[in-house]
C-alpha cells in the first residue's frame, strides 16, 4: 500500500448497498428506527412511554418521510426491513406503548436529523437519549442523560452505566479479560466528578450470554448492556488494517493494483474478512433478490404513493424501451435503466421493502444501470454482484470521504454518489480499468455538483422520482466518457471533497427541509395541500 495512513474504516458492503429496508427514506425512515432500536436497549425494562423531541429536517418531514412510525417502529423493536412498520401505531396500541412528537424547531449547531428520546419503562426507570440520524441508514447516539457520548453501533459494543469512583474501570476491565473480551477502544464519559459515568466498550466480536448478567453483578454498576446493529463489522475488528481496507480511491486503486483484481473483487475479499465468506455471500444474494424484485414489480403493478404524487411512471417509460422514442433519445439498455430506477422509487414511496444504495431517496439509481446493462451483456449472478461490490466500494469511499445525507449534502449527496457508484459499475461490467472506474466516478459526480434536496412536502416522492432517472442517465454519459479515454481533470478524492464543501455550503432550505426549491413552487404546495400525509 502506499504511504498514506488510512483511517481503518471498516463499514459493511451492505451499510452502502443496504440496508434491506421499508421505505421511504433511509436517513429519516431506516436510520431514525435506529436511533430509537439503539435507545430502547438502554432500559432493562418494556417501554411505556416515549416522548421524541425533532430537530430540522426531522421536524419538518417527519410524517411525510415515516419518521414518525419508524421511531415508534424501533421502540417496539421491529427490524428496518420489517413490513409492520406502517402499522408501528396500531402495534404500540396493541402493546400499550404511549408514544407523543415535540417538533422542537431548527438549531444549526446540531445534526440536521437529530431525536431526542425520553423513555419510562414498567420499572419506572428513565432515560433520555439524543440520536443522529447520518445518511444511509447509519445513526450515532451523541447524548445519554445529558452526558456526550459517541455510539454509532457499528462494532460489537458494550454499554455499562456505572459511578463514577475508583476501581470501577479496572472491574470491568478484568471481567471483560476474565471472559476473553478482547477491547479495541474503551471511552468513559461522566457528568462530574464521583458522579454518574458511562464507559463504552467497542469489542472484537459479540461477548457470550454470560458477560452482560457478570457485568451487572458489579459493585457501583448501575446497568450494562450489548449493542449490535446489522452491517457492525464482527471479524475484522475496528482498529486492525489490511491491504483490503481502503478509505478512499487512492488506497483503493493501490490495492487493486496490489492484488491484482478489479474493484468488485477487492471489496468482495474486504466484505468476507469482515463479516465472515458465509455471511458475505447470502447478503449479496439477498440484496440482489431485493433489488431484482423492487426493479421489476413497480411496472407489472403500478401503485400509487402514500403522497399520491407518484406512481405508475415506471410502467410509462418501460413502455417505450422498444419503440422509435427510445432509439432517438435514451436507447433501450438506458430506457430499461430508467423505468427500473423509477420503479424502486415508486417501491419505496409505498413503504415497500428496497435496498437503499446508498440511500433510500437514490435507491433506483445503481440497481436500475446494474440490471440492464446486464440484462443486455447476459452476465451471470457472480458478474452482477461483482459489479454492485464496485458500486459499493465507490459509495464507501464518499461515506468515509464526503457524505450521502439528503439533510447534509443536498441531493449531489445522495443521486449524485449514487450515479458515481453506477458509473464505476457500468465501466467495471463493460471491462474498463479501476483508473476508468473512478475517472467516470469524478465525472458523474462532477456534473451533479450542487444538486440540491428538496422534496416536495417532505415526501420522497418529487422531484426525487426523476431525479433517480437523472442520475442514471449521469452514469451512462460518465462511464462511456471515461471507456472512450477521457479522463477527469479533478480526482476522484478530491472530487469528493468538493462535494462535501459544497453541500455544506447549500442553505438549509435546500437540504431536505422542503422548505426550498421546488418544495415551495406554487404547483407544489397546491399539491401539498390535497395530499392529508401531513394533516
């Protein structure tokens, strides 16, 4: 490798192709359950009570993007791919959940989706919890009981409330090394002095049945429990570097060229010395099944939107694939790709099961190109899930090096990554170079550059639709530039980082607010106001 030093991040393939999830929206549906499936495990006991207080973009699209069911959906334990959540109420009715929204308004100097979580559970033990939705499906808790804490879930991580005074630390410590726990990063966080504290374990691997009831067994331990969300890397443990582990293109055109394989194939050798070769391969056969059946049952079943501002658009423009239209304009390979990647939205917008890739509101994009470009070249299963392994590789380098969230990037952040991904895929599938890879990579997202976010009603619904066809025809143009030998003056890392720069530049009106933009056209609001979701 060469001499840059990477930060080792170790983020699942299926943290950027995934999660497998309900719709609409995988930072405010997807990573919002999260939020409240994290904060629930913080309470022994069954919750009776929560209240959750929403900021920003939270609080002004909260029941258009579902935000609303899927915090309730969490507290109840459901799973992001879970069709109950939309009837997250009529559950917490049944389970006799008390559930109540505070819309707390804007503040700059927090995460634009940001919950607050108080809870009572049947003990009548308290909790409050502040979660941050990131983009993607991934969240962080930033907050427990006023105290700052970082827990992402990402890695097996063990949680203990405990006071703060001596010896504490160095008890749990010998228990974990007792149970042959081997820690990766410890952090201790505390209100003062002798007061309350609270230490987090990240772990090599989940701890056995046992250590968690030893843990609360301690003196001057007040609680302890185990944290793992899907995607939180299990073999590979936080910290340990390999020549697979890349953070951005540069690390990774040096390991394809170390190893001597594509940029599919070195992020599927990451993926298995990750989370294990079995899990590895029924996770990309799941997420293809998912995406084959969001791309296809859209267009033989049109539905319309809980919004009702979309639906049956998809079955239009699949009508056309074989006709005069499509050869004058788009052609039939781009044509399919198009009414594929509408048909994961219009999937989405009914609260249906997709695969965010990387996000919920871009989820068409990479799906629809993969598909039929290889539906067109007749390439079997193994060279289609190579092909969205290089998708994947692409969106964990603007994870790690940019964003993906609607809320902090503008729309650039999610269809624009998204095309980026495609891009790469489509060069990979059509025998192009890593180098041809990440040049249509640079191109796609240099020519989404400031694409802002702005849902009409808070819905993903418009523009996001075509926006989704907009990024597949990006991708095309990127990946047949780059294949005929032009390359991008800018790099693609550093092409990221612009992104980045400009996306927090975007006002927040333009960042998933729907306060901006096409949100606030006449036409829109005319709509909005017939539509009862926000009612």
């Amino acid at each position: 490798m060469a001499g840059k030093p990477q930060t080792l991040a170790t983020t699942s393939a299926f943290e950027i192709l995934g999660p497998v999830m309900v719709g609409p929206s995988s930072s405010h549906t997807a990573g919002a359950l999260r939020c409240a499936q994290v904060a629930a495990s913080l309470l022994e006991g069954r919750i009776t009570k929560v209240t959750f207080g929403l900021w920003n973009s939270f609080a002004h699209t909260y029941r258009g993007h579902g935000t609303d069911r899927a915090l309730v959906a969490g507290i109840l334990g459901l799973d992001t791919d879970d069709e109950n959540i939309k009837q997250a109420f009529d559950l917490a009715h049944e389970q006799g959940l008390e559930y109540h929204f505070d819309i707390k308004g804007d503040d700059a100097s927090i995460h634009p989706n940001t919950v607050d979580i108080d809870m009572v559970d049947d003990t009548g033990a308290t909790a409050q919890v502040r979660g941050e939705s990131l983009g993607g499906g991934k969240m962080r808790i930033s907050r427990i009981n006023g105290v700052g804490v970082d827990i992402s879930g990402m890695y097996s991580t063990l949680f203990v409330a405990h006071k703060d005074v001596p010896g504490v630390l160095a008890a749990l410590t010998n228990l974990l090394a007792y149970a042959h726990v081997n820690i990766a990063f410890c952090r201790t966080y505390r209100t003062e002095v002798g007061g309350q504290a609270y230490s987090v374990f990240e772990t090599d691997g989940a701890p056995d049945d046992t250590v968690v009831p030893m843990l609360r067994k301690l003196d001057n331990v007040d609680y302890a429990t185990f944290i793992e969300l899907p995607g939180s890397a299990s073999s590979l443990s936080p910290g340990v570097s390999a020549k697979e582990i890349f953070d951005d293109g540069e690390q990774l055109l040096d390991a394809c060229e170390e190893l001597g394989l594509s940029i599919g194939a070195v992020m599927a050798v990451r993926e298995a010395r990750l989370t294990g070769e079995a899990h590895t391969v029924a996770a990309m056969r799941r997420v293809l099944d998912v995406m084959r059946e969001e791309t296809t049952a859209p267009i033989a079943n049109p539905q319309r939107s809980l919004g009702g501002l979309i639906g049956g658009e998809a079955k239009l423009v699949e009508a056309t694939r074989c006709n005069d239209l499509s050869a004058s304009l788009m052609g039939a390979v781009q044509t399919d790709a198009v009414a594929r990647a509408m048909a994961v939205l219009e999937r989405s917008a009914t609260m249906g099961v997709i695969v965010a890739a990387p996000t919920a509101g871009s989820a068409g994009v990479v799906p629809g190109c993969v598909l039929a470009l290889a539906d067109h070249l007749q390439l079997d299963d193994e060279q289609v899930m190579d092909a969205l392994y290089c998708a994947a590789a692409i969106g964990l380098n603007l994870t790690t090096s940019s964003c993906v969230a609607g809320a902090e990037g503008g729309c650039q952040a999610e269809v624009g990554s998204a095309a980026a991904m495609a891009a790469a895929a489509l060069v990979q599938m059509l025998g192009g170079t890593p180098e041809q890879a990440l040049d249509a990579s640079s191109i796609a997202l240099s020519n989404l550059l400031g694409l802002v976010c702005d849902p009409v009603g808070g819905l993903v619904e418009v523009p996001c639709q075509n926006r989704n066809a907009i990024g597949v025809a990006a991708a095309f143009s990127s990946a047949q530039l780059a294949l005929a030998g032009i390359k991008s003056l800018v790099p693609f890392d550093q092409m990221a980082h612009v992104m980045l720069s400009v996306g927090h530049a975007l006002p927040a009106t333009l960042r998933e607010t729907a306060k901006g933009g096409i949100a606030q056209a006449p036409a829109a609001l005319s709509a909005c106001a017939k539509c009862g979701v926000c009612g």
